[in-house]
C-alpha cells in the first residue's frame, strides 16, 4: 500500500482524464495541485488532440509503435535495402490505427513526416551512388510540445553515410514543433539496440531520452 497521501486522489485524476472525451479535469485547487504532481512524474502529458486536454501516460502506453516491419531484420543483416517497407507504408499503418476523427490531422502532417524519396545518383555518368537509408519512426510520446495526431513523435532510423555495413547512423524524434532528440551511432548493430531500447521505452518525454544517450536539439 502506498504511503503518499495523495496517491489516492492521483489515481482518481488518471481515471478521470481517461474517461473525459478531452482529456478535461476540473479547475479546482486540488485538481490542479494533483496535475502539478503527475506532471512532475511524468504520469501525464498535454494532448497533442484537444486543446488544453491531457492525455495519460498508461494510456499511451497501450498505443503500437510504427517503424517498417523488416527494419530489425534489415539492421541485423537479414534482408537487403529494396525489400525495407518504405516511409509512405509506415505512415498508411500509423494512420489507419487512428480514429476516423484524427485521420485527416495525422494526413495534414504527412508531407512533414514522410521524407521525400531521394534519387539514385550517377558520378562520372557511370557509377551509380546509393543514398542513404531513412526509414520513418513513430513513437507515442511527447517533448516541450505535443506530438502529431494520438499523441506520437516521429522521426526516423537514419544512414549517415552511403554505406549501411560500417557508416554512422542516427536516431531522431521531433514533437510537433521544434522539440527534438538525436542520437548517433557508429554501426548498424548499435543502430538495431538503440532502436529496441527506444521502442522499449516508450512512452516518454523527448528529455527523458538523455538517460539514453541523446541529445536534446
């Protein structure tokens, strides 16, 4: 049994926002002093859906993560780079999870979330140079802003170099707005347990991500 006096009435909060259709509490000195606590614990977060809505952490933490199917089984090794799900497919998946309500904000984000495909380029008109791999991540979350639609980060696993065996990579995560987090490895292998370990992780502030090797932009 908790000793905190307030983890009652806390619980009570939690319960409350997940069963208003906006995420809404009253504005009442010991609700307000109760979002004050589970601010400070990470318990909630401003809705990226309804504005001045909350959105809890338990709740997120039912919602999948996106990322292409195959991309474990590409950074390991195991499947060639034309066989990678593209960004586009990713993003379909994420918006079809949604509710009908929230597709048409989550199809507004798409031209920012989904990387324009880039072209093969030739050098010396001969050779043809591979450009790096992007391929899309969509976690639920939040950062000094909120997310896109159902209260998701997104951004991506990305080749730093032309060569997926032994090139830099990153992983990065952006909030709506400009709130950002990146990290760079230096191997593919590295680039496939930090992808686990965020995925694990999830759902989290973008600040939470230091305590795993990111930066804050």
């Amino acid at each position: 049994m908790s000793h905190d006096p307030h983890a009652q009435f806390d619980q009570a909060v939690l319960d409350k926002i997940e069963l208003s259709s906006v995420g809404a509490i009253p504005h009442t000195p010991a609700y307000q002093d109760a979002l004050i606590r589970l601010r400070a614990s990470h318990q909630v977060y401003a809705s990226a859906d309804h504005k001045g809505g909350l959105v809890t952490v338990r709740s997120l933490a039912a919602q999948p993560p996106f990322y292409a199917h195959n991309l474990e089984a590409y950074l390991d090794g195991k499947v060639d780079e034309a066989q990678l799900e593209t960004d586009s497919s990713i993003f379909n998946r994420y918006e079809r999870s949604l509710p009908p309500a929230l597709r048409e904000k989550a199809a507004a984000s798409r031209s920012v979330v989904v990387a324009r495909r880039l072209h093969h380029r030739t050098k010396q008109g001969v050779e043809v140079v591979r450009d790096p791999i992007h391929s899309l991540l969509l976690v639920p979350g939040s950062g000094p802003h909120p997310g896109i639609a159902g209260n998701y980060l997104y951004g991506s696993v990305q080749e730093l170099t032309g060569d997926g065996h032994v090139g830099h990579w990153s992983i990065h995560l952006h909030d709506a707005d400009d709130g950002a987090a990146t990290c760079e490895v230096s191997s593919r292998a590295e680039a496939l347990n930090k992808l686990q370990e965020v995925v694990a992780s999830a759902p989290f502030l973008l600040s939470e991500l230091t305590e795993l090797g990111f930066r804050l932009n």
